[in-house]
C-alpha cells in the first residue's frame, strides 16, 4: 500500500478515518449479511470482495467473466486472509447469458448486490460494436441485475458510476451517466446507491498498470505530461464501494472529497516516481522509433526511455470533476467522503426510447457509431463529445 500511495504522491491513506469510525458497525453489518459481487474479478471488484471478505460474511458470492482472475482472486484471498465461516463461492459466468440468469433463479437470495461489472476505457468507444458492449455492459446488464435484485427481495444494490459522468465528455462517461437515469427509475422499487471515483492506481489496464507490463517486456515507458489526474489506491476503491453500499440511502452517490489527501498529478510524473523507485533514471526520446531503438541499450546504462506527449485523442476530459454544480451535496457525514444526494429524477419516455432503440439495432445487427452518439445526444443534451479522429489505440 505504502509503496503506491509513494507513487501517487500521497503519504495517507485517503479513508482511514470514516473506516476506522465505522468499523464496529460494518462488522456488524457485513457478518450478518449475504453478497453478491458482479464483476468481481477485476481490479476494484477484488478491492471490494478482500474488504466483505474480511468482515467474516455469511455468504459472499463472486461472479466475473474472466476464469484466469477470478482463480487469482480465490489465490490471493487464501493466501491472505485464509477462511471464513461463511459460505465463500465464486461463478465464471457472463451476467449477460442465460446462465447468469439460472444461477440467479437456483438461489438469488442475498442482501447486498454489488456491480462492478464495466467497460471502462475510452479506448472502446473507437468502433460501433465495442461501443455496443458498453452499452450492453454498463446500462442495460445493470437494468436487468437490477431487476432481478428487486424480485428475489435484495434489501440493497450498489454499482459503480466514474467521475467522467459528471458533465461527460466521452461515451464511457455517457454510458454511464445513462446507467444513473435507469438507476434512478429503479430506485422506486429497490435501494440503491453508487460511488464516482477517479483512477484506480495500477488496476488492470491502467496506464500505470501497463509501466509494469513495459519494464517486464523491456519496452519503452509512453505517459502523456499535460493530463492531470486524481488517482485513489485499490485498497480505496474497495473501501469506497462498501461504505456506498453499507451506509448509502436510497439514489446516494458516494465519492471522495477533494482535500490535501488527494491531489492532482500526471501520468508522466508518476512515471518518473516509478522509474526512479526501481532505480532508473527517465530519458526522454523524440519520437516512438528513439524510444523503441534506445530500450535495447539504455536500462543496462541505468536510464529507460521514456515518451512523454501531448494528449490529442479522443474523449479525454481536460480535467476531473465528481459532481455537476446542479447537484446537491452532503459534505459533513463523512470526514473524506462527500455525498451526492438525489431524487428520484428521470425521463420515462427518454429511457424507453433509448432502450427500444439500441434493441431495434442489436435485431438488425446493423448500427453506426453516429447513430448510437445521436441516441446519447438524446438522452444527455449537454454531452460535451468531442469526436477527434484520433485514439489510443493508433499510439504506442
């Protein structure tokens, strides 16, 4: 943990406090109750399955895609936290099959649910049938989790929003702005709540996480220096979601305050702290040919090359943002965490539209990623989307 927060420019742990204030109450609370984490296997589903974990459940059930980290997961949580009384099972299952759904309809009884599931990255926005997925993912697999949480009588469901859904400027972030709204028409039949968080430091996929993938390949270290971001450690993220889930009210959503314990840095920053922590010193290249030909003979002299740009790709949000000014705010339950407090605000004609919609594209498999932004257009009017012709994917 300390080495992370080291790398992020932190020396303490952002939520320390409210865990330790509540600690007697959340023990109480997660020993006596029965879980379900979708999604469990990736970065802040693990974070969130340790912290249940460890509070000693009376059932905790894990669902997630991916088979390869889901046994890790069961592997690390041996290895560190050994056993609990419970029952303790995880399911590789797509929450989008029909398999899912017989799973759901053999037991399906818990008190909390917990969605982690997600498409993430900008990065899938580039092509119309990624960009489905997501859709698919991130609203319509919440809507019918949902669904099934209020007929098998869940006394909570808690999923996971991002930052990028205030005032959002990438269909990530639309899609998940979307998912509130259809959160919010549940939120008459079921408790909810939800988190906004930034980067989670060195999750899968990160671009923190891929400096460790570039240092084991021996290939060069490429950040861009002129975005600023919030990051908070895995062990956070986890923490987050519980304390959302465990104490949220009904359409609460969770995220951290922005104080002296969370500050802004750059992912070149954070490269440099990172190389010079494994003892290298950061040379900085030209161009990806420089980059790729000095790796071959710079890290025995002791430097790594490092390509350290401007960003120009599409969907990057200048600068981060946990809430909109026409939000309200509970700032004072929390020492570092602030609440965004909601009513139950949606537009039925505007969520059956978009759901009929994507339904009459996915029966023709045929769709266009201009037919789909119009859609998000429709549903959020002011979606700052910026289409650059430019993605992640065309740069090293």
């Amino acid at each position: 943990m300390n080495k992370i927060l080291k790398l992020i420019g932190r020396t303490k742990e952002l939520f320390i406090d409210d865990i330790n204030n509540s600690e007697k109450e959340l023990l109480e609370i997660v020993s006596n109750s029965a879980f379900l984490v979708i999604g469990g296997a990736g970065s802040i589903g693990q974070a969130v399955t340790k912290e249940i974990f460890k509070r000693n459940p009376k059932k905790l059930h894990v669902v997630d895609i991916s088979e390869n980290n889901m046994v890790e997961l069961v592997r690390d949580i041996r290895s560190s936290f050994g056993y609990i009384d419970g029952e303790f099972a995880t399911f590789a299952l797509d929450i989008g099959s029909v398999e899912y759904d017989a799973f759901i309809k053999a037991d399906g009884k818990y008190d909390y649910v917990l969605n982690l599931s997600a498409l993430k990255h900008v990065r899938s926005e580039k092509d119309p049938f990624t960009l489905m997925r997501m859709i698919e993912t991130n609203v319509f697999n919440t809507d019918k989790t949902l669904q099934q949480s209020i007929n098998n009588g869940t006394k909570k469901y808690f999923c996971v929003s991002t930052d990028k859904a205030a005032n959002p400027v990438n269909m990530m972030g639309a899609s998940k702005r979307i998912m509130e709204m259809f959160v919010m028409r549940k939120s008459k039949q079921i408790n909810v709540s939800m988190a906004r968080f930034a980067n989670v430091a060195f999750s899968d996929g990160s671009l923190l996480h891929g400096f460790n993938q570039r240092l084991e390949k021996n290939q060069p270290i490429v950040a861009p220096n002129d975005i600023k971001r919030y990051f908070v450690t895995p062990q956070e993220s986890g923490e987050l979601c519980l304390m959302s889930c465990i104490f949220g009210e009904n359409r609460d959503i969770f995220f951290p305050k922005l104080s002296e314990n969370l500050h802004l840095i750059t992912f070149a920053d954070i490269a440099v702290k990172y190389l010079k922590e494994l003892g290298y010193e950061p040379y900085l290249c030209k161009d990806e040919v420089e980059a790729r030909e000095l790796v071959k003979t710079l890290p025995k002299k002791g430097k790594w090359p490092c390509l350290f740009t401007a960003s120009d790709t599409t969907g990057e949000k200048d600068f981060e943002e946990f809430f909109t000014d026409k939000e309200v705010l509970d700032m004072d339950k929390f020492e570092n965490l602030g609440i965004i407090k909601n009513e139950a605000l949606f537009d039925e004609d505007k969520l059956n539209h978009f759901e009929k919609t994507i339904k009459s594209f996915k029966a023709n498999l045929s769709w266009a990623k201009e037919d789909m932004v119009k859609e998000f257009f429709t549903m959020i009017p002011e979606f700052g989307h910026k289409e650059t012709g430019k993605y992640l994917d065309g740069k090293m």
